[in-house]
C-alpha cells in the first residue's frame, strides 16, 4: 500500500483539512479484499454504506472498517460526497 493525502474543503469555513489515506494499486486490489475477508465471487463485493447500491471490483471508490467489519463505498457522486462528511465529521477514518 502506498500512503497518499486526500484534501478536503470544507463549506462553512473555506479551509483545507489534509487526511492521510492508503491506497492500493489495481494488481493487488483482489489479493488485498481476500485479506481483509472480503471476497469477489463473481465480481459482487457488497452492498455500498451509504446509498446500499451494490459494490463491484469496477465502481470500488473506498472501504473502511466500522463496527468490526469492513464498509464499502461506491464510486457514485453522492456517496463519495457523504463519506467525505463523515471524513470530515470523524465519524469514519481510512
């Protein structure tokens, strides 16, 4: 994994926030979700945290763990606009 920094602009206050993350290159992304005990049996990873769309190996945009277990977030753009409130908020780290 290769740590990278995401910038997150908040609306209220025209700040910038830097929040380190991990990535993964795409060759090592299946190994990488068999690890963390999420399987891709015929592309299906499971269902995104927040619209409850599902999630496959081609619109994967972010997961992290909650509550024990491993969240997925699609690539859509209302979903990635929320997951980065709840970055914001603390209510999630990656």
């Amino acid at each position: 994994m290769l740590p990278i920094t995401m910038t997150l602009r908040t609306e209220t206050r025209r700040e910038k926030e830097t929040v380190p993350i991990k990535a993964v290159h795409d060759d090592d992304l299946v190994q990488y979700l068999k690890s963390l005990g999420v399987s891709a049996p015929g592309g299906d990873l499971g269902r995104c945290k927040i619209c409850s769309g599902q999630v496959t190996l081609d619109n994967l945009a972010a997961l992290f763990p909650q509550s024990g277990s491993i969240k997925l977030v699609c690539d859509r753009a209302g979903c990635l606009l929320a997951l980065q409130e709840l970055l914001r908020e603390g209510e999630v780290r990656l």
